[in-house]
C-alpha cells in the first residue's frame, strides 16, 4: 500500500523509524515481533521524540498483568489519473486492544493480545455486529535468561479487512513463529498460512525466516527469506545512520514466479529537523521479469511527519506511479494521514 510508505514487501520484514533502529523490538513493544501494544517504555520514548511538548501520554495505568492500546487512522486521500479526479475521506481504524500477561516465573511468562476494529458499514441500517471485526489474537510464551536472551514462540490470527458499496474485501491469515534474540542479533523462523477473499477465496501457505542486525550506530542489516510453492522472495534491507538528522534505508529482494525472476527495489532518505519533524522521499521500483523488465511498477514520492501531542503523528504523503499493466498511467496521489497510537 502506498499509505504507509515506511512498510516493506512482507510482514515479517518491516523497518522502524531511524531513532528506533538500533534497538531490538522488545524495547518499545511487548512481544518480540514488535506486533501488538506498546509497553510503558515505549510510550515514555515517544513521548521523549517530541521534545516532551505535552505533560502526559494520557497513559490509563493498569496492573502488570493488564496492557491495553487504542489507535486510530483518519485518512484524506485526492486521486489523480488521465482521465479522472477524485476524492475521498475515510475513518481507516477505530480500534482497541488488550493484552494479558501471566508471570510463570522470574524468566518465563505467557501473554495473550487481541483487539477489536471497526469496518465502514454499507448502510446506517446496519448493525454494529456487522461492522465490528477482530484484526488480531495471538499468545506467546517468552522466555529470557539472566543474559537477556529472549526466545519466543508465537501463534496468531491476523486479518484485514475493509468494503465498498458493492464487495468486502478480507486477506486473512494464521502465523506461527519463533523468534530467538541475542544481544544485537534477531532470528525469526515461521510458517503462514494466507486466506484472500475478493470475490473468490483463494488460500497458500508461506514459510519464512528473517534475521536482523543491530549495531550501535550507522548500518543495521536486515535479511529475509520467503517460499511458496511457486513463489520466492529473497530481500536484503540496510539502514544507514549518517548522524542524527540523516539516515538512508535501502532494499533490494528478488522475486521467483513459477520460475520466472522479477526484482523490486527501493531508497528512502530521511531527515529528521526536529525530535518531532521529518521529511523523507522514495524511490521504488519492481518487475515480474528481470529479463524484458516488464510488466515493471515505478513509484516516486515525498512526505512528511509531524509528531503531535506525543501520542498522534500527522503525515502528508504525495506519490506518482507508473504502472505498465494499467491503462490510465500514470496516477498521482496526495495523502493526509491523522494516525493515534495510545
């Protein structure tokens, strides 16, 4: 998707933010895939990021064994292409979450997460029941010795899902992973299984591993693999830290379809003129065929987030893409984001 351009091309295998990219996900969120909620350490660092321009995250304090979130996605979207100009608003994400931790002891505990969303009913008529969906549930049993290696094993369903006046669109799936952390180095194996429905449903397993490595300052690396039965995915991913206001990230992966290469590509810098403003701009591009290089996807754009409150992140996204196998080339858009993470 282009609305959010700091994504990658598989779940598993995501960048943060520059500021975050030396640390290992367990410290900000609560569970090793830096999936699901933030802990109490993560709010209080981005709180710290905006140059503590509020007195509070307007954190609900809870007990250890009780995390709860809240985010939400307001979304201004103008879309222009040679033969039409639209727009449109959108509510994306109203949605809540909880999580249950049990301490088995001083180094093992399980914890359960799940939350709650809300999709754009097709009639006011309709039921809350008709609208209200679960995104995720997951549990995971951690464990870290006294050297504060970590290893994890989690299962889970994700699911996304929106519609229009006439479809409803859902690209679900069931994930298992196991996730092993020692001091700057993170290895992650797992197996998915991937449910799409538009229209038709159409199901394919995945199994994939990642590993990622953190140094104290300028490059971090990060490698993934990914294999279906006709499919592969193979991407190596750099972030280079130039000092504090400049960084690069970088990503390269080749695609196997059926036995046919394709490679996708893509470059973003990012400066940074303020704990609580940045600019950054991306380059990407992708094939299905490495040799005649089409059908090929070429996509450019500039952006930028500001940093409101602590808890609310305003971002303006402009994007020009270039597709081959699409009629009414090429098509710019122009993003207002509102995103709220408590």
């Amino acid at each position: 998707m282009l609305k959010y351009l700091i994504l990658l091309l598989v779940p598993s295998f995501t960048f943060a933010y520059p500021e975050l990219v030396s640390k290992n996900c367990l410290s900000c969120h609560s569970e090793a895939s830096g999936f699901g909620i933030l802990t109490a350490e993560g709010k209080a660092s981005v709180q710290n990021w905006s140059d503590k321009k509020s007195e509070s995250y307007y954190e609900v304090k809870t007990p250890e064994w009780l995390m709860l979130g809240l985010k939400a996605d307001l979304n201004q979207t103008f879309t222009k292409s040679p033969y039409e100009k639209t727009g449109s608003f959108k509510a994306t994400r109203f949605e809540g979450q909880i999580g249950l931790v049990h301490n088995v002891s001083k180094y093992l505990n399980v914890q359960a997460q799940g939350s709650l969303n809300r999709v754009e009913p097709k009639t006011k008529s309709d039921s809350i029941t008709d609208f209200i969906y679960s995104p995720y549930h997951f549990v995971e049993l951690n464990y870290h010795d006294p050297t504060d290696s970590v290893i994890s094993l989690k299962h889970g369903y994700y699911r996304n899902e929106w519609q229009n006046d006439l479809s409803l669109f859902s690209d679900s799936f069931k994930q298992s992973e196991l996730i092993y952390l020692m001091n700057r180095h993170q290895v992650s194996l797992g197996h998915r299984t991937r449910s799409k429905t538009y229209n038709a449903s159409v199901e394919d397993d995945t199994s994939f591993i990642t590993y990622k490595y953190f140094t104290e300052n300028q490059i971090d690396l990060i490698l993934g693999h990914e294999r279906k039965t006709d499919d592969q995915l193979s991407s190596l991913g750099l972030v280079y830290v130039k000092n504090e206001n400049l960084t690069f990230k970088t990503l390269l992966a080749q695609t196997i379809n059926s036995g046919v290469k394709g490679l996708k590509a893509r470059f973003m810098p990012f400066y940074q003129t303020s704990p609580f403003l940045k600019f950054y701009a991306v380059t990407e591009y992708g094939n299905t065929n490495i040799e005649t290089a089409k059908p090929r996807t070429i996509i450019y754009g500039l952006g930028a987030d500001y940093l409101w409150l602590s808890q609310g992140l305003l971002s303006v996204i402009y994007t020009k893409t270039d597709d081959s196998v699409v009629i009414n080339n090429p098509v710019e858009k122009l993003e207002l984001n509102f995103h709220l993470y408590m």
